[in-house]
C-alpha cells in the first residue's frame, strides 16, 4: 500500500506483508506472538522513528528549511 514502505523498514521497526494475503500476514503475526523480544525491538524502533523522522516538530523543521530557502532567492 501505497507510502507504507517509506515509513517501515521490514525487520527493522516492524514486518511487512503482502497486501489482502491472509497467510503471510497470519505468519507474521504468529511471529511476534513466538517472539516476545523481536515485538519489543521492533516496537521501540518504530517509535523511535516516528518521533524522530515523522513529528511535527521535524515537519516544522523541514518546512521552515524550505520557505526560508525560497525566500532567499
């Protein structure tokens, strides 16, 4: 699905599935429950980016960059 890649790293902060297929996503799911210590990895990873690359105060950041570049030209 469309942007879902751009915001989670496969194993890294969370698994992606091929999309309306029930067996993987069934799998990966069975994953986390076997694995206690990957879901809280992943977890924490998850939420560590999210605060750092997709916050308001980073989007703020960012749009800021941008203005103040056009307005310099």
């Amino acid at each position: 699905i469309g942007g879902i890649s751009e915001m989670v790293r496969d194993g890294m902060d969370g698994l992606l599935v091929p999309s309306r297929q029930a067996d993987p996503l069934s799998d990966a799911i069975e994953r986390l429950l076997d694995d206690s210590q990957l879901a809280k990895r992943l977890a924490k990873n998850a939420k560590d980016r999210a605060q750092t690359t997709f916050s308001a105060d980073r989007a703020r950041d960012l749009w800021l960059k941008i203005y103040t570049h056009a307005l310099s030209q």
